[in-house]
C-alpha cells in the first residue's frame, strides 16, 4: 500500500497572526488512542518497508528506508512516546511527513481523514510543568471522540532533528 498526497500550498507568511488549527487531519491509532496530523504534513502514506537499522541511534529510531532512491530516517511514534512497542503488522504504516525533511513515522493503523473546524479544537490539557506538551496543537472533538493532534514538527527536539539529518545525508 503505498498513498502519494499532493504538493501543499505554500504556507502563511511567517509572523501571521495566531495559526488556525482548523482543517483536514490525517487520523492515526497508537496505543488504542486516536491521532491526528495536519494533512498539509503528509506526504505518502505507506505499509511497512524494509527498515535498515542503524547502529547508536535513539530507541525510538528504527533506522532508514529507501523511498524511490531517496534515503529517509524513520521513527516508531509509539517508543518516541514512551508507550509500549508492539508487534508490527499488516495494519502497521509508516506516514512520511514533511518537517523540514521527509522523516518517517510508524503508527499502528491510519484511520482516516477528518476535517476538524477550528470550534472543535481545543487547547491540550495543562498536565503541569513535568509534562511536555509543547508538541500537541490541541484536542479535537469528532463525534463523541477526542483525537490528540499532533505539532509534527515539535514532536522531535531540535538536537533529535539535528541527528536525524546526520542519517538521511549519510
């Protein structure tokens, strides 16, 4: 299975006012909890590929693939997560996302694409100052569901990045 999504329109100028979070999200499972991410993000959607594992990276790096010639870094969502790993299978993706760099990320299922208005979103919860939650755009209502939307581009550090680009120049 393999799913290209198309070219996103160029972006709002940088130094826009407050960032709209309505729109379409790409709806992923991890852990039996729901997961979204902006569809403008999403570059393919992929079953599971050969993943060559690359020695002294995090745990949460399951290593690189090769997607038509192109070497990228792929990262299990669940261990970046601290969750428990799971066996992968035939329901196992890999969502190729754009965060400055085509990066790799394995979920347990993609569920669908929901266009969440911007009044069904809200801010995430504040778990207190030990929890991290820099990397959730906010908690959107469908039905009587909430799914966790996801920042893709603040759930790794920078330093993570940094080092992760170090994988995919070789």
């Amino acid at each position: 299975m393999s799913t290209v999504m198309e070219s996103p329109p160029t972006a709002a100028p940088s130094g826009s006012p407050a960032r709209a979070l309505g729109g379409k999200y790409l709806t992923f499972q991890l852990d039996n909890e729901e997961y979204g991410v902006e569809i403008l993000k999403v570059r393919e959607i992929n079953g599971l590929l050969d993943i060559t594992k690359v020695p002294q990276t995090p745990d949460f790096v399951e290593g690189v693939i090769n997607l038509r010639g192109k070497v990228i870094p792929v990262i299990d969502l669940r261990a970046k997560f601290g969750l428990s790993r799971a066996q992968y299978n035939e329901q196992t993706c890999i969502i190729v996302v754009d965060v400055g760099m085509l990066m790799g990320i394995i979920v347990d299922t993609v569920s669908e694409v929901n266009d969440i208005p911007e009044g069904a979103i809200e801010p995430p919860p504040s778990l207190g100052k030990s929890v991290d939650t820099s990397f959730i755009l906010g908690m959107g209502k469908v039905k009587d569901e909430v799914k966790i939307l996801l920042d893709i581009d603040k759930v790794l550090t920078t330093d993570e990045l940094v080092e992760l680009q170090n994988l995919d120049n070789g």
